[in-house]
C-alpha cells in the first residue's frame, strides 16, 4: 500500500484483484434498480441529484448483492484497512461497512463534500472509468479501474469533470467502528 500525506491526513492506496468487468456489469445493471428507490431530494452536497444513485446511498448496502465480486470487494477493503493501519500505526477496530454506488456520466462530476466529521475512515474503488481525478486537497490522484482508496472521512473530496462516453464507475465506502 502506497501512503500520501496531505496537510492533516494520510491516505493510502492499493490495487486490489477484482473481476472488473463483471462488477461494472453487475453496477450498471444494479443501478436501474437503484434509481427506483424514493429520491429524499438530497445530495449530500455532492451536487447529484435524482437522475443519480450516489443520492440514494443510505437506503441499500452494496455489500448486501451477493456475488463473488462484492464479496472479495468486502475481503480486500477489510484487509486494505488493515494494513492502511499498519502503515500510519494505528490499531485497528471491528468495524461495519456502508458501500454504495457512484456512476457519472459524460460533463458529470462530484462537487467538494466530506462523510463525517466524527467519522472513522472512508474509501472508494475505482470499477471503471477514464482519466478522472479525485482531489483530496492538496493530494490529487488519477481514478485508476482497479484502484482503492482510503482516507479519514473528515476529509473533502471531489472529483473532476469525467469527459468520457464511457460511464465513470466507483463504489464509495464508510468504514463505521462498532
């Protein structure tokens, strides 16, 4: 795991071996059911809005599909916390996780938010995409398909215009101590 140290924090990255096609598959499909999910008119100042299942993130878990991509998805991020711990020499607590889905699409991106700001850790894994940002202030980095990414959910984020046909896949994730 490679580790980048911003003014107060520290996030940590790592590739992790999942079946990428077959998880953009599964999102993708995943996501028209999503959006039939009531809308509570709130972005989470993220700046989506209804047409966006990234604004229905606290009514499903990604990790409740049941297929053997969300479940070495949910291994890897467990594991992935664990040496992110390592590394800074933190211990680490039993936690749950609330997954949930980002899609964007062409001219479509995520304006600056936080998770918690008493919150633990957060992450996101980049499914697909093309040569889209995140910016966690003052460290930038290039969404990679494959990539995970986490870092302490106080923490503002956002990501760059994605100029692509192709859809912007992410799963975004809040690590919560029990």
């Amino acid at each position: 795991m490679e580790i980048k140290f911003g003014t107060n924090f520290a996030i940590g990255m790592v590739d992790l071996p999942i079946v990428l096609p077959v998880l953009a598959k599964t999102c993708l499909e995943q996501e028209k059911e999503l959006l039939k999910l009531p809308w509570d008119g709130t972005s989470g100042t993220t700046g989506l809005n209804e047409n966006h299942v990234s604004t229905r993130s606290l009514q499903y878990n990604l990790f409740d599909w049941d297929t053997p991509e969300t479940r070495e998805l949910y291994t890897c991020s467990l594991e992935a916390l664990k040496e992110y711990n390592n590394k800074l020499g933190d211990p680490t607590p039993e936690v749950y996780i609330q997954a949930w889905l980002n899609v964007l699409r062409l001219g479509e991106s995520i304006k600056k938010h936080h998770h918690y700001d008493d919150g633990y850790l957060s992450a996101n894994f980049t499914v697909q995409c093309d040569k889209t940002y995140t910016c966690y202030d003052p460290i930038v980095e290039e969404n990679v398909a494959g990539k995970f990414t986490i870092f302490p959910s106080y923490v503002p984020h956002y990501t760059t215009e994605h100029t692509s046909e192709k859809e912007r896949i992410t799963i975004a994730m809040d690590f919560i101590v029990r």
